[in-house]
C-alpha cells in the first residue's frame, strides 16, 4: 500500500454515486475544496458515527468551501440506503472494484480477529482548489473526524 501524501496531485475519478449519477472529481477543481474519506462498509457502527458527525458539520463545511464524497466498496443501492437511514446530505460513491482506493493508495492489507484480509484503510484526503492533496488525515477517531478536518480547514484559511 503506498498512500498518497500531501503535495500529490488527487488521481481523477468518476465514479457512481447513491443514486447512481457520475460524479466526477474533475468538475469541482478550481471551484471547492473536496474531502474525499475512504471507509470500509456503509451502515457499520464506525463508519455510521462518521457519516453522522460529517452531515452535522455540513454548515461548517460548506462555509469552508469544501464539499464532501464518502467513498467505499459498497454498491450504490446500499449506499442510498445508508443515505436515507441517517439523512446523509453530502455525496456517498461506489467503488465496487476499489481502483479508486488502489489509486490513493488506501486498499491494502487489514487485519481483525486474528484474520487478514485485503480492505479499505480508513483514510481521509483534503484536495484543494489546484487538484493537489493539502492534507492527509489517517491518525484518528471515527468520533472525531469532523472535527479534525475542521481543524486543519481553519489553519489553512
């Protein structure tokens, strides 16, 4: 696994979203910042708690001028689901073949329980206004998420 850093130029991606529309990184380059977090499987306690504290930060986010896309494996039928569960309102994408995790460098070897298995590594990535990565936040609590980016949106102005 070999995780892009800050200064990297954001690989581009189209990907599917919950509603199954292209959603492609390109189009918000030079207009918002994009936060782009990689989580393992919609609908699980850690990545619910996420989303959740992401959606609640939504105002805090948008006055930052940074949009959100939660990215994960799972297919965008599930990923409507998670959105109408817990009134997501920031974009959730499919990456059902994890390339776009292969690309950022998030898809990787994990291990639970005593088994090791190939997964997504909970990493998030702050792209700016240039397409280059600002920030990568891979040191943190689920619970704590939002607020760590917040942190680093108010140091970078």
């Amino acid at each position: 696994m070999n995780t892009l850093t800050a200064g990297d130029k954001a690989p581009q991606f189209s990907l599917l979203d919950e509603n199954e529309s292209t959603v492609n990184l390109n189009d918000f380059i030079g207009k918002k910042r994009v936060l782009v977090y990689f989580y393992p499987k919609a609908m699980t306690p850690g990545c619910t708690t996420q989303a959740q504290n992401l959606r609640d930060a939504k105002a805090a986010l948008d006055e930052n001028n940074t949009v959100v896309f939660g990215i994960s494996p799972d297919e965008p039928k599930r990923l409507a689901k998670f959105c109408q569960r817990d009134e997501l309102n920031f974009t959730l994408l499919s990456d059902v073949d994890h390339k776009v995790a292969d690309d950022f460098g998030v898809w990787g070897l994990k291990k639970f329980m005593g088994k090791e298995y190939d997964g997504i590594h909970r990493i998030s990535f702050l792209i700016g206004l240039d397409g280059n990565i600002e920030h990568v936040f891979n040191k943190f609590k689920t619970k704590e998420h939002h607020q760590v980016v917040l942190d680093v949106l108010a140091e970078l102005g």
